[in-house]
C-alpha cells in the first residue's frame, strides 16, 4: 500500500468523547496510538496540543448526526 500521510489522525466523535486515533509513519515501520478525550473546551484544547505535539496536519473526522441539535 502506498502512504500518503505520513502522519495522520481520525476522530470518531459523540456527544461526550471523541476517540482518537493517530498513526505515524517512520522509515517504513508503523506506529498507532490512540487516545479519548471529552468535548468540553479543555478537552478540545488538550486534543489540539496531543496532535500538535505528534506533529499531526491531516484529520479525518467521522461523527454521527444526532449528536447536535439545531434550534428552531
């Protein structure tokens, strides 16, 4: 398989977690590691500085619909 990233992210978010997935690729070998965090703005905030500190630019984000509600 051809890799495209070699650092990557996929977010799978609910209403109250977002599990993390994050996997790096280097000099061939590959590493994953995950990780969940909740949704409150620390932990938003504390997810932002865990990628970062991976070096992670590529996210791919899968959430269900229920999980906002819109106002009417």
């Amino acid at each position: 398989m051809r890799i495209l990233y070699e650092r990557c992210c996929g977010l799978d978010i609910h209403k109250v977690s977002i599990a993390v997935c994050v996997v790096i690729t280097k000099d061939g070998k590959t590493e994953e590691e995950t990780r969940r965090f909740g949704t409150m703005t620390a932990d938003l905030l504390e997810l932002a500085a865990w990628l970062k500190a991976r070096g992670i630019e590529h996210v791919a984000i899968a959430y269900a619909s229920h999980c906002t509600s819109v106002e009417r």
